[in-house]
C-alpha cells in the first residue's frame, strides 16, 4: 500500500500548476474566430442517438477555432482536440487557437460523450466513442480528419483510427500507449477518482452554496488527493444545476465503466499504418522504453518524442513546443516524418 500510495502522490505532483490559464504562445498568437457549440439537453439527457448497428452515437459539444487567414482552410483535414478522463474541451484552452493558425486548418476541441457540456449516457465504451467520433465528422461533412488526443482522448483516437484507418490523416497521441496503463493508475486512481466523485454529490445539502460545495468537495478530495492543484482540476466540474449542484461530467457513469475505460485490449490487437507522433512526459511512465516496442506494433508509421521538464500535461507545461511538434508534424510529407522513424526538431529537448 505505502508503494501505491508514494506512486500516486508522485503522480499527482506532477501536474502543473495552472491547467486552464497559460497564454496563447505570442509567436503564434493571431486573430482567431472561435464559436462554442454546446449540446442542447435537458436533465443531461441526448437529444438525438444514431444508431450504427447496435451501437448509439451521441452529438458532441465542440468548440471550432477557425484562424484568420482561412483561404486553404477547406482543402486541409480538420484536426480535433480530444481531451482526457475527468476534463473537457476546455483543457486545450492553452494551445487549441495556436495550433489553428500554425497549421492553417480548422481546430475542434470536443467534449467527449459523459464529460463537459455532451450527453449523459449510461453506456460508455470505445466503440461507442469511435462511433461519437464518426458522426461528428459526418455531420460537419468531413472524410478525414486528424487527431490530437490526450490520455483517454489518445485512446479514443486510436480505437477510431484501427476501426476507420481511412477516416484518420494523422494522429497526435499525448502521454499515452495503445497497450499500457500504469497499474497504479488502472487499479487504484483513476477508479479512486470516479468513485469519489460520484460520492460527493450525497454530501450537499439543498441550501448549499456552490462556493460552499467546493470547499467541502476538497475537503473531501484531500483525504487521499494531497496536491490542490489535481483537486482544482476534479473541481472544475462542478457547478449549478436547473435544481441543484452537478458535476458537467456523469461521474457515475464513468465509474460503472471504468474497467472498461481502463483496459489494455480495447484495440482487439488490431493495428493501422496510420502516421502517429507519440508525445511523451520525459518523467512519467505512461510511455515508458518497455512500451515502445508495442507502439510500434500497433502503429507501424510510429515517431515517439518526449518533451523535457514536462508532466502528463505536455500541452500545458510547454504550449509552445507542443504547437511546434503538432505544427511540424502535420505539414511534413509522410517521406519526411518517417524516413527511419524519425522526426528531428533542433534545439528543442526532443528526443527517443
């Protein structure tokens, strides 16, 4: 237990300090239209399913970051934002509008299904979610697009691109490995998390304010969550119903679901040639050396680069870099990224 315990405190400390306020990096700062789209619901309940075959897609809540100069906008994939367990489309904050005028292309930063401002669903597995991913390009009208996942968001892109490899142009994995999750986080956090979420709506009382709730919500949270900044950003969740306190996200289906949203076979074996950049934290474990070996093994076409002085928050902690990586990546020519499997960036602390 003391191991458990001195893992998961390791990893909380490593979350950086602001999730939600970093600048926009000033070299790629630029007049940028942005427009949320919220799902219209009520009681968090969908307003409309498609079904494909047995499985329900639910729309999803995005925001669309369109950069200024959009004359080659339309020629180019899109490329969508894809958060991690417990966020929103809010955690690209930091580098979703960098990112759409370095790359010149239309940016949607989503909310996945049961999290942010998308439906509730009592059901929640990556076959659902490829299949949420499928009609969101189809709505818009899009035959391809490219990913930017982060942790379970990565995850939810790969499943998409070994279920539809001609949907996908290039994937961008954050911090995360198609057959690997830290037993730590797999078997003890992230279900402590979910658990204690769902929780924590039974303590509040009627009357209770929303600054109130979220004091006795960290109280509650720093029982076992040490580091204030993992409880802001569990925190950020919560806010003010129709009748009373809800968290934006179903926490109670994430915790009826979490073996399944943490398993190591959710890929069925399967594998894509597709052209992905695996963005590694220098000093975590989510993609570790043992690991890379099986990258490669699912995903042939496979660059893994780690970013220094960073945590599982690679986007925060160095936002500039990270729209460097993405910015680079997506305007090489396949030849040029993985000609030997390697990508150089000079001067920049990347590397195998």
């Amino acid at each position: 237990m003391a191991t458990v315990r001195s893992m998961m405190l390791a990893w909380s400390l490593r979350l950086p300090r602001s999730l939600f306020s970093k600048a926009i990096p000033p070299t790629c700062r630029a007049e940028i239209r942005k427009t949320a789209v919220p799902i219209t619901c009520h009681g968090h309940s969908f307003v409309r399913q498609h079904c494909h075959g047995r499985i329900e897609a639910v729309p999803l809540a995005y925001t669309h970051y369109e950069p200024e100069d959009t004359a080659d906008t339309t020629l180019l994939p899109p490329i969508i934002l894809l958060h991690c367990m417990f966020g929103s489309r809010s955690n690209w904050d930091a580098v979703s509008s960098a990112i759409a005028t370095a790359t010149g292309r239309n940016v949607f930063a989503v909310d996945l299904r049961n999290h942010g401002d998308s439906p509730h669903t009592d059901d929640m597995d990556y076959p659902l979610m490829s299949a949420d991913l499928e009609l969101f390009l189809r709505d818009r009208g899009f035959s391809k697009a490219s990913f930017v996942g982060h942790s379970l968001g990565g995850r939810v892109a790969m499943k998409f691109a070994v279920t539809r490899p001609d949907a996908v142009e290039r994937l961008v994995l954050e911090d995360v490995a198609p057959t690997y999750l830290p037993a730590v986080l797999r078997e003890h956090w992230l279900p402590w998390q979910a658990k204690a979420m769902d929780t924590i709506m039974s303590l509040f009382s009627r009357d209770m304010s929303l600054e109130q709730a979220r004091q006795m919500a960290d109280r509650f949270l720093s029982s076992r969550i040490t580091n204030r900044y993992v409880r802001e950003f569990l925190l950020a969740n919560l806010r003010e119903g129709h009748v009373t306190l809800e968290w934006r996200l179903n926490a109670k289906a994430i915790k009826q679901n979490i073996e399944t949203l943490t398993a190591l076979d959710y890929l069925d074996n399967q594998s894509c040639d597709v052209d992905a950049l695996f963005i590694g934290a220098a000093d975590f474990i989510c993609i570790s050396a043992e690991c890379q070996e099986d990258i490669r093994q699912s995903f042939p076409n496979a660059r893994i680069v780690s970013v220094k002085g960073t945590s599982h928050w690679v986007h925060n902690d160095k936002p500039e870099e990270f729209v460097v990586l993405v910015r680079d990546f997506m305007s090489a020519c396949s030849s040029e990224c993985f000609e030997g499997k390697e990508i150089r960036f000079e001067n920049r602390g990347h590397g195998v």
